[in-house]
C-alpha cells in the first residue's frame, strides 16, 4: 500500500511573525482519497493548502508528494499537483482551448501532447463543446469547470480544490460534486469547503483543523458509527408520565416534548430501542414513531471548534 500514499507531512509549522498559523499538522493522502479539510476562518486551513502545494515553504515539518521531497525538489513534486484556488485563475478575454493550452505550456506538456492533454481535460470536465467559446461568456457553473480543467491538464496524482462550489446555483453544485467524485476514482483530492453536508455527501475522508492544530481526523465511514447518539424520540397516541418511560430497562431520561413526543436517553445498547416499542405495544400507549437521533457533521464541528477555542481562551 505504500506505494498509494500520494501526501505525506509530518509536523508542518508555520509563522506569520510572532502568531502561530499552523502548529505541528500531518497530512497523509492516498490515491482514491477525497479528503474534505475543514476549518472555520484564521484556522491555518489556507496556509496548510498553500504549503502542501509547494507555494509557501514551512517554517518546520516535511512533505512528500509520491515519496518525492517538496523542498528538496521543488519542481518535480509540484508537477505531481493540480490546484484550484478559490477565485480560479482565468483570462476572461481568452476561449477555452486557448487558455488550456496556455496552461499546458505552463505545465511544461511536451508541445506534441498539448493538443491530447486540452481535448482530454476538456471531455473530463464536461467541456467538450466548449473550446471555442470566450471564458469571459461562460456561467459561473462552467468557469468553475475550466479552473478544474487546468488543474487536472498534466494528469497529476493530487488534485487540491478550494471552495470548488462557492456561488454556483443548486443544479451547477450536483454537476461539480460528481465531476470531483470521478476525479477521485483516479487521484487523491483534497476538498476545502466551508459547506459541511457537501463533506459528507462527497467526501470518504474529513479532517478538521483549528487554531492551527488538527483537532479531528476521521474516515467517514467510521464517523457514521460516532454520529448515532443513545437518544431516541419516541412519539405516541396514547402518552404515559414520563416516570412510566424511565422504568423501561437502559432508559436513563424521559423529557417532554409535547404533542406525545418524548426524548429518550438510554444507556446505549441497541435492545433499549426494542424494549420501547415492546413496552408501547405492551401497555398499549399507540407507538407512531420511534427514530434514533444522530448528531450532524456540523455538529462536531461545531463541539470541536467551541471546546478548542474555550481552552485556548482558558489557557
């Protein structure tokens, strides 16, 4: 598997004067990776991307693109990367096929291959029709195709993308989001959004960093088991007192919600949910819902952000 590792960095630090922008963060990305790097304003998420993509040197830490130092050897590692910054970096006055092949010089494409790289960027980003029309014409929708376009021209092994889907329209957002799932079948991507629910719906990866520390790091599909918490809501035609809730084996707390509705806090284990509805049905109370509540990536985030800034306060 080692030879799949796309990012490796250890111990990254960065200072801006005497502020600590990024303390001790390591990265690692595989191919097939869609990692979402979240982090709330100030959090050093910027100046982490800008280091991983070779445009800002840390003060301290090493990184590695395909095993290959980016410090030690600059050039090659950066070619290895594709990176859309957040204002994508067009010539509105040019058409699509010109500034790819602008790009493509700039990507050091041997002149006999640029021809390929454009038509083949262009058919991956949906563009195929699109090469003699003027960038400046364009939605906001297809510029945005076009700045991930010439991230992906050179055929790199990493592609890092910055609010990808800032200001486009609902249908635009599904087109982009699927157009980076197919990027991850072949790359390794790293998505920075501030749009939480496009991390879950996209992504397989999230880290989130704050205060320029990394304060969470998870697969998702491990997170799904973390999101479930030991509450249920349970809703009846019939309700009972509350007391008769808690006396049902692993309930802890019975609150009120009105309209038949109660939150239940249990002790955890999976048969408490069982025993409700057997008790309902039982005591004859009408069960009409019995739904677990899960806590919402945002909510971590949230949790994670608050606590990390309340410390540092503290501290």
């Amino acid at each position: 598997m080692t030879e799949q590792v796309l990012i490796r960095a250890e111990g990254l630090v960065r200072h801006y004067g005497p502020h600590l922008a990024v303390d001790r963060v390591s990265f690692r990305l595989e191919r097939g990776d869609i990692l979402g790097f979240l982090g709330p304003n100030g959090a050093g998420k910027s100046t982490t991307m800008r280091m991983l993509t070779g445009t800002l040197a840390p003060h301290a830490g090493t990184i590695e693109i395909e095993g290959i130092d980016l410090l030690e050897r600059p050039l090659e590692a950066r070619a290895r990367i594709g990176y859309l910054p957040e204002q994508p970096p067009l010539y509105r006055e040019l058409t699509v096929d010109e500034y790819l092949t602008y790009c493509a010089r700039l990507h050091r494409i041997p002149k006999a291959q640029v021809s390929k790289a454009v038509a083949t960027a262009r058919e991956r980003c949906g563009l195929a029709d699109a090469g003699g029309r003027l960038i400046g014409n364009l939605s906001k929708g297809y510029q945005q195709r076009v700045g991930i376009a010439q991230a992906i021209l050179h055929m790199p092994s990493v592609i890092v993308l910055d609010e990808p889907t800032v200001g486009l329209d609902p249908i635009q957002i599904r087109e982009i989001r699927e157009l980076i799932r197919e990027l991850g079948r072949e790359h390794g991507v790293i998505l920075s959004t501030h749009i939480l629910p496009e991390v879950q719906e996209v992504c397989n990866r999230v880290q989130i960093i704050h205060r320029g520390r990394l304060v969470f790091s998870e697969r998702l599909d491990r997170l799904e088991s973390t999101l479930a918490e030991p509450v249920l809501t349970v809703q009846l035609r019939r309700p009972p007192k509350a007391e008769a809730l808690r006396r049902i084996p692993g309930v802890e707390q019975a609150e009120p919600l009105g309209e038949g509705r109660f939150r239940l806090v249990h002790d955890g284990r999976p048969e408490v949910a069982e025993a409700v509805a057997a008790t309902a049905v039982a005591e004859d109370w009408g069960l009409l819902a019995l739904v677990p509540e899960r806590r919402t990536l945002e909510q971590i985030f949230v949790e994670l952000t608050t606590r990390e800034t309340e410390t540092g306060e503290a501290a």
